[in-house]
C-alpha cells in the first residue's frame, strides 16, 4: 500500500504488478474500499497487467472531504493519481458508482482511457426521487453511522443466496461498508445525486467497452447494462450468473475470465 498527497487529499492506493505491464485502474464502489478488488489483482498481475487500485477520498484508507463531493472530482483524483505514477493512458474500470467515475473519466480526461470496464452501473443522470433518496440517506448516515444501513442493504449489494453460501464474502462487504467513515459516505451520496447524463458521452465512446453485470443484480438490474450496450454498439456485454450487484467478490472466477478475455482480446494487442 502507498499513498500521495493529491489535489486537496491523501489517497492510498495499491500498485501491483510488473511496472512495464499494461496498466488497468479498478475503482471500487459505494460504501467499499480497494479491497474489494483483491481476486482481480491477483488474476490481472499473474496474467502481465499492471494494477491499481484506488481508495477513493473519503473511503478506505485515503483522507474525507465533508460536505459534497462531484464525481467529476473522483475523476481529477484519478488523472493526477496517473500523473504520479507515470502513467499517461490506462484501463478504467469500476463497479456502480466506480462505473460512473469511469464515465466520468472518459467525459474529463478521454484521451487517457485505452478502455472502459462498466461493471453493474447506469448511465443516466439521478432522477429528482433518486435525488431525495440520497441526501437522506446521507443524513441517516452522518446522524446513525453505517451499521444499520449496512444490514439493510447487504442482501441487494449481494445476491441474497450468496449471502448465506458466501459467509465469508459477505463478512467482507459488511466489514467494508461499516468501516466507511459515514462524513465520507455522505459526501459522496450528495455529489452523485448530482451526477451528469452520460449517455451522450457513451455513444461518443471509440475505445473499446467491457459491460459486465450481475443477473440478479436489482440496483443496476441487467436491463440497465443492456442500455448501456444499446448505446455502445461495439461493446462488449457479459452477464454473471449467480451474482447480484458485486459479481467481481460474488463469482470472481467467472467474473475476471470475462475480464481477462476482454482485455487481451480487445486491449492489450492494439496497445
């Protein structure tokens, strides 16, 4: 683990891998923290990428921003996380909100995604009840902590059969979730309830595009990864059964063949 001190915050991240490898970011997703992305370092980095993942401000180990943090924001942190690594173009991924980041990503900074990895996401902008639903919750979180909204959701972020069938995955995704400092959490709830359309950005898309979602994902349900698929005609699009909204911690194995066919298929011979 390695941390730096970037626009207005520490963030620590990991940086595996050999360094001459083909670089690919892994952003995590709301409440969790770059270890979430534990069996895709390992498949990546003993296939020849380079890896790095992120704890994103406010989450994990990296310093809070109160109040309100943009996506947009995330996205700079990302770009200057590259700039202190030495790294001009790289693979972005992420999963629900972390898939926004990297459309977000592409929106700011386009000429340094070499590709998109969108994992259990969606594109449209909040709506007005989305709206609502967030900043109360991030108002439930900075009064009551994350422990009982990590019980409540536990069962949605994981298939509820995986829940049972995978005590060890979910004691790892509750302890994620608890372990977020609920001023960062909240933050990042009121910035994403303000998140752009990034539908026109996707159809814009050149570079090629790995969907990936859970079938019994009900966040971001396989209907919404076939919106995006709609949108970018050249993609890619890869349905894990027996997963819900995390089939990377879910069903790993299946989740970085697809990954791994995907970029040495599509990624790292035109690199």
């Amino acid at each position: 683990m390695s941390h730096t001190a970037l626009n207005d915050a520490t963030l620590h991240y990991d940086d595996e891998g050999p360094s001459d490898g083909l670089p690919v970011v892994l952003v995590h997703g709301h409440p969790f923290n770059r270890t979430m992305w534990a069996p895709s370092v390992r498949a990546l980095t003993a296939a020849g990428y380079r890896v790095i993942t992120p704890d994103l401000r406010g989450y994990g180990e990296s310093s809070v921003t109160p109040g309100k943090v943009f996506l947009s924001r995330f996205a700079d942190d990302i770009a200057a996380l590259l700039d202190h690594l030495g790294v001009e173009r790289a693979v972005i991924g992420g999963v629900s909100m972390g898939g926004q980041i990297a459309m977000e990503f592409q929106l700011r900074h386009p000429p340094r995604a070499l590709a998109l990895v969108l994992s259990d996401t969606s594109a449209p902008a909040e709506t007005e009840e989305g709206k609502d639903v967030r900043n109360r919750l991030a108002d439930r979180l900075l009064a009551e902590g994350m422990g009982g909204y990590a019980a409540e959701v536990i069962d949605k972020m994981l298939a509820p059969y995986n829940v049972v069938a995978l005590p060890d995955v979910a004691a790892h995704v509750q302890g994620m979730m608890r372990a977020t400092d609920p001023e960062g959490a909240a933050a990042a709830l009121r910035g994403r309830a303000e998140r752009p359309d990034y539908r026109d950005t996707l159809a814009a898309v050149e570079v090629p595009v790995l969907i990936v979602v859970g079938a019994d994902d009900v966040y971001t349900p396989v209907s919404s990864a076939e919106d995006i698929r709609r949108l970018v005609p050249h993609a890619t699009l890869t349905v894990i059964d027996r997963a819900g909204h995390l089939p990377g911690v879910e069903q790993p194995e299946l989740f970085n063949a697809a990954l791994l066919d995907f970029l040495d298929a599509q990624v790292a011979g035109g690199a």
